[in-house]
C-alpha cells in the first residue's frame, strides 16, 4: 500500500519550535519529501536544538523535543541573513 | 508503590476539600480552620497546608488513594511514572511510541505519530537531519555543486 502523497509533493518547511515542525512531520510520515530549511545562523529554536545534552557526545543534536517533531525529513541550512546576490553582478 | 506528590498544588472544591481532610484524620481539623474555611482553594499555596497533604499522600498506597477519593468524590487520579507509560497496554496497542534508528544515539523511543490515517500505510521512521545533513544532496543536485563548495 503506498501512502498519501508517495513522494508525489514537496514540502519546504521554514518553521521552528514544535506546531510548525509537527505539521511539517505529518506531512513526512504521509508520504511527503520534506525539506526542513534552517538558517546557517540562528538554527531550529536556538536552545531547541541544544536541550537535554546528555552523555559526551555534542549538545547540539540531542533536543528530544526538535527530534521529535522533526523526523522523517530532510534538512538544509541557507543563509537568510544576506540580501540575494544580484544575478547581473 | 506510595503516593508521591510530584506538584504540591490542590485545587479542589469546598466539597472536595472537607472530604479530603475527612479522609485523612492529621489534617481533619484543617477543614475547621477558619484559615480555611473560607476559601478551600486557598490553602494550596499555604505551607502548613502542603506539608499536611504531603504526610497524608505519602504514607498511602495509591490503590487506596484512588478508591477513596472515587468514594468522597476528590479527584485523586493515579500519575504513572514514565515506565508504566512506555510498558502500558494501550500504549503498546497504539504504538503511541516508536523505535527509530538515530545516527547519533542509536535506537531510541520517540513518540509515535500524533495523527494516523488508515487509509495509506506509513513510510519509514527517520531520524531528524542533522544540521544541513543533506545540503550537498539538495544544493548539489538541484542548484550545482559550485554552491555547495562556496557556502559548506
């Protein structure tokens, strides 16, 4: 049985914190290829990302929270920070 | 097991208030306290109050707080500890938690999917990305691998 979407839509998902990545999950685990967009500067909640460290492995990695809410797709960092280049330049 | 309380906060009505403290025969005269008396749901911040609470719940088993809070009418529910809420039967039947297979932890439990529809099977249970995990995927096969090599 193929499930909802079957990869058939794609989904940029541009939230943080939990209801927006939550959402964003639903969609993965229906089938959708979902694409978690972060900012090379300010990632995924700030501290949401880095919360209950536990261990000697990295802090960062190990939100449950973030980790929960944001399996099953993939993830990139962009630079929101700088204006778009011009593409005449 | 005995009671614990893990919150010491009571909110309860005049009504339920009497029959806790009819309950427990330390704390009987707090329902006579005119301290009290006047707004039950007061006392929740009073020490004197928790500390009274706090003998009477932990002294208990929770079997029998249930059932005599079922009988007097107090809301005195069990709060299952994070064990018995993994190892549940309706948690288990539910699949109300899941085993995935995390690139940094291993295999771990995570919660299950907040919403399921039976319609169509689920795909497989990833980890979430690491932190631009799959940005040589994406940026080199959709824009280039000179973008790939400028930013990352």
């Amino acid at each position: 049985m193929n499930s909802i979407f079957d990869g058939k839509i794609r989904v940029l998902d541009i939230s943080m914190g939990w209801a927006g990545p939550l959402v964003g999950q639903m969609f993965a685990e229906m089938g959708a290829d979902v694409i978690k967009i972060e900012d090379s500067h300010h990632f995924d909640g700030g501290a949401g990302r880095c919360d209950g460290a536990a261990g000697d492995a990295a802090v960062v990695e190990r939100a449950s929270v973030f980790n929960t809410a944001n399996r099953g797709k993939r993830g990139v960092t962009l630079d929101l920070a700088s204006a778009p280049r011009n593409r005449n330049s | 097991m005995q009671g614990r309380i893990r919150r010491p906060a009571l909110r309860v009505t005049d009504k339920q208030f009497e029959g806790l403290c009819d309950s427990d025969g330390t704390s009987r005269r707090l329902a006579s306290d005119p301290r009290f008396t006047a707004r039950s749901t007061g006392c929740s911040t009073t020490t004197r109050c928790l500390k009274s609470s706090q003998r009477f719940f932990i002294g208990r088993e929770r079997r029998w707080l249930y059932h005599e809070g079922q009988r007097r009418a107090i809301p005195l529910v069990p709060i299952p500890s994070v064990a018995e809420v993994l190892e549940g039967e309706q948690t288990l039947a539910r699949n109300d938690f899941e085993t995935i297979d995390d690139p940094v932890l291993g295999k771990i439990s995570v919660p299950g999917t907040a919403a399921a529809a039976d319609v169509a099977s689920r795909g497989s249970v990833a980890a979430a990305p690491r932190l631009g995990e799959h940005n040589r995927e994406i940026f080199g096969g959709r824009l280039g691998s000179a973008i790939v090599r400028s930013r990352h």
